[in-house]
C-alpha cells in the first residue's frame, strides 16, 4: 500500500492539501456554510476539526482556489473572489487571569492585522482596533472583509462560576465582538465557532441576527467523519489496521464503530465519529483512547462538582432540547456542558413528545470520562484499579466465577487506603449505597463493561445492571439489611425479568456494604 500520511496536529487547509496529506471533502458543506447566512455560530467538542474548517473557509474566502482542485468545491464556486479575511484563534487568551490580562491578549492577536492594514492612536482597546482593522481592510480592498473566529469562549470556560471574574470578562469580551454589529455593511461573512454556547445577550450583544447552526441536520457532519466517509476515503485505512491486527476488516471497522463513533449531532443525521481519535488511531496503528491524551478538561471537572452531578445518571437521558442545548452561564446542571463538550450526545429523538435522548457516545468516552471522575468522586486512582485488580476481576467475571469476582473486589475495596476524600465522599452522598454505586459503577466503565444504575423495570428500578457479551449481572445492594434479602428483593421485585429474553446467561448478586470497613461484607449468587 502507498504511504499515507495523517494530519495529527495539522489544523491548516492548505498545508494539509499541498502536503498531501489524508484529506476528507467537506467543501461542498463548507460551501453552502459560506452562503447560509451573514453571521454564523456553531459549536461543536474539541479536537473535532472546528480550527481546520476556520482554516478551509478562511482559504476558500481569499480565493486560493488552486488548493481546491479536485474538491466537490469546484463544481459549485465559479467566481472565487478575494476577500480580505481577519481569522483569530482565542485559545491564546486561555486562562488569563484578570480582565486587563484577557484585553492585553486580544490585543496582542489583533497584531498582525494591524500591521497589514495599518493603525490608528485612537485605537485603545481590542473591539477599538478590530473596528479600525475591518473599517481599513474595506477601504484598501474594495470588497467586505470576512471575520473567522475559533474557540471564541476559551477565555470564559475557566471562570463560569467565578462571578466577578466572568463578568469582567464578558464586558472585554463584549467590547471586542462589538464592531461584528457596528461595521456589518463592511463583512461579508462572520463564522464563529467553540466548544460551549454562551448566551447571545451576555456576549454578542450586538449581533441579533446571530444564526446557530449547532443542531441543524444541514450541517451535523461538517465536522467529524461519517460512517460512508469511513468506508469509502479510508477504505484502505481499515484494512491497513485490521492486518497489523490480524484480524479482517469487517472485525476492525467494528472495532472502531465501537470506540470511536457514536455522536449525533442533530436528531435523524448519520452517526459521526471522533477525526482526532480515528485518524491517530491509523496513525499508530493502535486502538486506544487518543481524546483524553491531555485528560479530562479541568473546567468541566469543576463543573460536575459544582452541580454535585449524579454521574451514573448520565448515560440515558430523556430531556428537551432546551435543557441541553442552552447558554453556558444559564447553567442549573452540568447537562448542557457534557452535551456540547461531547460526553454527552443525542442517540434518539421522539417527534411526539419532542424529546431528545442523550447519553454517552462510545466507548472511548466512557473510559476517559470514568478515569478521569474516579479520582474526583471516590478518592480513588484509576491507575490502582488497573493495577492487579482489573485483570484479576476481569478473568473471573470472563470463566464465570462470580464469587471470585466478588472476593476480588472486597479484597480491593479493603485495600483501598482510607484518605480524607473518599470519607467526605461517603458522607456527601444522599445515601451510602448511592455511594457505593458510584463507586461500582466507575470501576465496572472503567473495566470496559457497559454499566447502568437506577435501571427502571415494571417493579421499580434495580440499583445496577452490566452487560458483558456472555452474561448480564442485575446487583441490589444493601448497607442495612442482608444480602440474602438484596437478592430477594431482585426475585420478588422481578428486576432480573426483562433479560431473561435475550439469549445471555442471566446472574443476580444481593450485595451488602459495610460502611465500617469501607467494603463488601457478603454476598448472593443465583443464576
């Protein structure tokens, strides 16, 4: 096979064409973005190609049309005319502490421009030189000046409940998008894109004809990688990796289904998998969880503390749209935050009731997103989890022997050391086995089991239900009482029922904890 090369890292359109590397066509979506409306907002999660597409259209907008050939592009574009473009990457004004700091860091982005276009003693502040800058760019060209920019809510992300900092923040925030409005008739088109969705009042406040292509079917797959993008652009990708798997390519491409696809965008659009995570994965000719290389976002973590998130309620949730698909800083949950950071996506929808389901993509995002809250909600590592015990508990669950699962797990839970966290843990939650689910349910994800507490049935809901190829186990758990009449309550309450059809062998384990000693005191087997 030919060598092919994957753009890693690589978030310029032109330097992925005339470098010749791996390349899927989105210009005909990019083409209709470019002429759906004046001003466009979309968000998307990080590492799903937001920069590269700010760079196609920033490329498509200043007529480098010989970058195009060949693309589904040309057979729609025949002007291409250039137009001044101003595109900015706010990443660089991450994590600026105060106010003054964030206006000195868009002010050293608008640098460049000035240069270009030239600058006036009057210009003072960022919204003050971005004004002066569009206002030029239209007087030495003769044409509008388009306006691109990526991450706009970086320098917010950090401070969501920080009020004094956020608000200080938004006002630079709100004095730098102003000129978008002011000088309207010089732009042409203005794209802005991020992660989260800050209300339009709070930072665009100018802009009311703001249109938000975040949940609309047009584009859903303008990022990421469809699944007949997948079997037709990196055909041969598959197949390059099932060998040096030895495995066929049927067997990878649904090994990477499984890892790696699974969002959904709007409701009806096709599955879209993780670009980031697929093309790595082809790269290193290794499956593995390339999204939280960098962990999971510190923000985000601070979020799910600061809702006290029930995390196990987190994979099947039937809400409205507008309980996911909202401001940030509106926030009542951490829902709309994990949705459009990507933990969180849409796998159904219901016309009648216009209610969506959400719940976690694939398993790529279930690993990363267990490890990285183990730690924050029971004190415990997930490097200790995967050192011994999982492979321990792993092999006895796979040769059937539950009971030597659960010896495992008692023997770990033991071990665990007593730190201040998971004590404050313990007593944080409504109750200690609410607690202990938790911490079940955690280790399980992490194990690469699919996992789900609180399982509604006809008899009321099942503290916990996995789901492992050959078998599916229904756990009650108990602190009071025994485990004896946890799995009594599992047969008269009929939780085991509704599995009963398909076609696994079906186990129930009655769990009692005790919270004395911080582990299992004994448990029931049947089935």
């Amino acid at each position: 096979m030919e060598e092919r090369r994957y753009p890693i890292g690589i978030q310029t359109f032109s330097e992925m064409i005339r470098e010749k590397y791996v390349y899927v066509d989105k210009t005909d979506l990019i083409w209709q973005l470019a002429h759906y409306a004046k001003f466009v907002f979309l968000s998307r999660p990080r590492r799903f190609g937001k920069s590269l597409l700010t760079s196609t259209l920033e490329s498509y907008f200043r007529g480098d049309r010989d970058l195009f050939e060949g693309l589904k592009i040309t057979e729609l574009e025949k002007e291409w005319t250039e137009y001044p473009v101003i595109r900015l990457d706010l990443s660089s004004a991450k994590g600026r502490k105060t106010a003054d700091d964030l206006q000195q860091s868009l002010m050293f982005l608008l640098r460049d421009y000035l240069k270009i276009y030239g600058s006036s003693e009057q210009e003072k502040t960022p919204g003050q030189c971005l004004t002066g800058i569009i206002q030029r760019a239209n007087e030495q060209t003769g044409r509008q000046a388009v306006v691109i920019i990526d991450e706009y809510d970086a320098p917010l992300l950090e401070v969501l409940h920080e009020a004094e900092t956020l608000n200080a923040k938004r006002e630079v925030m709100q004095e730098f998008y102003q000129p978008l409005k002011a000088k309207e008739a010089m732009i042409k088109f203005c794209f802005i894109t991020g992660i989260t969705k800050f209300s339009q009042l709070s930072i665009f406040s100018t802009i009311n004809n703001l249109t938000n292509i975040t949940l609309d079917r047009k584009f859903a797959a303008i990022c990421g990688i469809t699944e007949t993008e997948l079997t037709t652009v990196l055909e041969k990708d598959i197949e390059r990796l099932a060998g040096s798997y030895g495995i066929s390519p049927e067997e990878m491409h649904q090994k990477l289904k499984l890892r790696y696809d699974g969002y959904h965008f709007t409701e009806d659009s096709e599955e879209v998998y993780n670009p980031f995570s697929l093309l790595k994965a082809f790269l290193q000719s290794k499956l593995a969880n390339y999204w939280f290389e960098s962990g999971t976002p510190s923000f985000l973590i601070r979020q799910l503390q600061y809702f006290r998130t029930d995390i196990t309620a987190m994979d099947c949730l039937d809400v409205f749209s507008s309980d996911f698909d909202q401001p940030t800083e509106n926030m009542k949950n951490a829902l709309p935050l994990l949705y459009q950071s990507g933990y969180l996506t849409i796998k159904g929808y219901d016309p009648e009731s216009e209610m969506y389901r959400l719940a976690i993509p694939n398993q790529e995002v279930r690993i990363g997103y267990v490890e990285g809250l183990l730690p924050v909600y029971t004190g415990i590592e997930s490097r200790d989890v995967k050192a011994g015990f999982a492979l321990k508990f792993w092999r006895a669950l796979k040769q059937g022997d539950t009971d030597l699962a659960m010896r495992e797990m008692q023997a770990y839970l033991a071990g665990i050391p007593y730190v201040e966290s998971f004590k404050q843990k313990l007593a944080e939650a409504a109750t200690a086995e609410g607690f202990y689910e938790y911490t079940m349910y955690l280790i399980f994800s992490m194990l690469n089991f699919y996992v789900k507490t609180q399982v509604k049935c006809a008899g009321g809901r099942v503290d916990m239900v996995v789901w492992m190829p050959d078998a599916i186990y229904v756990f009650e758990m108990k602190k009071d009482g025994t485990a004896q009449k946890a799995l009594e309550q599992i047969d008269s309450k009929g939780y085991a029922i509704p599995y009963q059809t398909d076609g696994r062998r079906v186990v129930k384990v009655g769990v009692k904890f005790d919270a004395e000693t911080r582990t299992i005191d004994s448990w029931q087997i049947a089935g």
